[in-house]
C-alpha cells in the first residue's frame, strides 16, 4: 500500500510505501543517497512477517517532493512529522548510507521515539568528497536529446566506467507522462548541499541498541569509527558481511536479512 502525508510548513510530504502488518512494531527504513524506496522492496517483504514496514522517500529523493534544503535535521524533522502523523509511537529504525546517519540524527534529536536501530555501512564522521564524478555524469546527460533509456545509461557509462553504479543511478530515471525522461533526484540541491551530506553527525553516549553493519569492502566503515561507535553505544553490536561493500544490502540481501532480522526482533 502507498500513502503520502499531509503537507506542513515544517515539512514536506513525505512518500511512503506501507507494508502493513496490524498488530506488529513498525520498522522505518531509510534508503541512501540518490535511493529511494523501491531499492528495499524485495527485504521490506521480508520483514513484514515481524514488522509493520514503512518504506520512506527522503526528500529530493524518489516520489518526494523537490525542496531547497538538504540536511539531516531536516531529514530527521521529516521522519519525526510522519511518525507523528502516522500515530506512531517508539519504533524501529534502519537505514543504510545517507540513511544510517539520518537514523544517527534522529538518535541526537529524538531517542525516546527508538527501541532499536541499525545503521549500515556508514559512520558519523564527515567524509572527504567523492561524488562530484557522479553528479557530473548525471547532470551532463541531456535529457532533452537522450531520450531513450539506452543512450542514458550508455553515456553514464562512458562516463562512469562501473557497471554497478551505473544501474543503480538508472533506478532514479523515469519516464513523464508527457514524454521524456527526467530524473526523481533534485541533482541540483542534492549537488549544493554534498557538504551538509558529507557532514559529521553528533553522537551522544546512550543506551539504546544499536546494531552497526557495514561490507568488509566497504571502505565506509573502519576500525577507527568502530572504536567510536563502541565508547557511545552502551549497548552496541557490529557485524561485517565477508564480500560485501557499500551496497551490501543488495551484494549479500541473505547475510543481510539474516543479522539485522535477528537484531531487530530482539
């Protein structure tokens, strides 16, 4: 099922895709940057047999509106107005990437509304930029000539040179009803705000379970920032999938499951 929240001066509508499961805990999952819901679709079914799941696009993100700011308070503000919207008390939260450290944020601002998290493959930390190649080649494909699915992944391509990469960015484009292609990303907004994307996220010392797991390939996660997470979570567990990089949640989706279900029904 789809819904979409009402619109508020603190925040944008929010697009969701709800797998309902009356009765049970709901589970808030957060995709990456340049993601969306339907990158977690085939898991969320998954989880539904313990979980009321509730897929969420981030703003500037998927099926969600296009807004001029981009920062983890906001997105956090963002879950915090469906949460309430939706009359949902503590829930459990999951996010992966741009995503875990929304869930981070969302720990700092508002903890009394978690019973658990997990955050996959990233730390809160900044990082050094990395993702200008990336806009680059999405914003240099002309979408009033590209006007085939083809010829857009073959520039990416050309451009990219990463098979992987290049189909997951092909997720984000879709077809107008008026004809032509356009992308779901605010790549402009999303471009301008990198900083604030890249940007450390405070972590207080608290108590809640948190489960941390990142690819052993990833180079997201290392020992440094566990040794962090592990002087601030009372209650912290970390799991490194064998294989996986940054797109474990797709590299591995069984290794993946398996932990963080097990962790989550805890």
């Amino acid at each position: 099922m789809t819904h979409s929240i009402g619109q508020t001066t603190e925040s944008p509508t929010l697009f969701s895709r709800v797998l309902e499961n009356p009765g049970a805990p709901p589970l808030v999952i957060l995709h990456g940057l340049l993601g969306s819901s339907d990158n977690w679709q085939t898991l969320a079914k998954r989880y539904q047999t313990d979980f009321e799941v509730h897929l969420l696009d981030a703003r500037n993100h998927g099926r969600s509106p296009h807004v001029p700011t981009h920062t983890y308070a906001a997105m956090a503000a963002d879950v915090l107005r469906y949460l309430d919207d939706r009359g949902c008390g503590q829930v459990r939260l999951l996010g992966h990437s741009m995503g875990g450290k929304t869930v981070l944020q969302l720990l700092h601002q508002a903890p009394e509304r978690i019973a658990r998290l997990v955050v996959a493959d990233i730390a809160a930390r900044a990082y050094p930029p990395h993702h200008q190649p990336i806009f680059d080649a999405l914003l240099g494909c002309d979408l009033s000539i590209l006007t085939e699915r083809e010829a857009v992944a073959a520039q990416l391509m050309a451009a990219l040179g990463d098979a992987g990469v290049v189909a997951f960015l092909m997720k984000g484009l879709h077809r107008l009803k008026t004809g032509g292609l356009a992308w779901r990303a605010n790549l402009p907004v999303l471009q301008a705000h990198l900083p604030d994307i890249l940007a450390s996220i405070p972590l207080d010392v608290h108590t809640l379970p948190l489960l941390l797991i990142y690819g052993e390939q990833s180079s997201y996660v290392g020992a440094e920032d566990l040794a962090y997470f592990d002087r601030h979570c009372m209650q912290l567990e970390t799991h490194g999938i064998s294989g996986a990089g940054h797109w474990l949640h797709a590299e591995a989706p069984d290794a993946f499951y398996e932990v963080t279900s097990r962790f989550l029904k805890g």
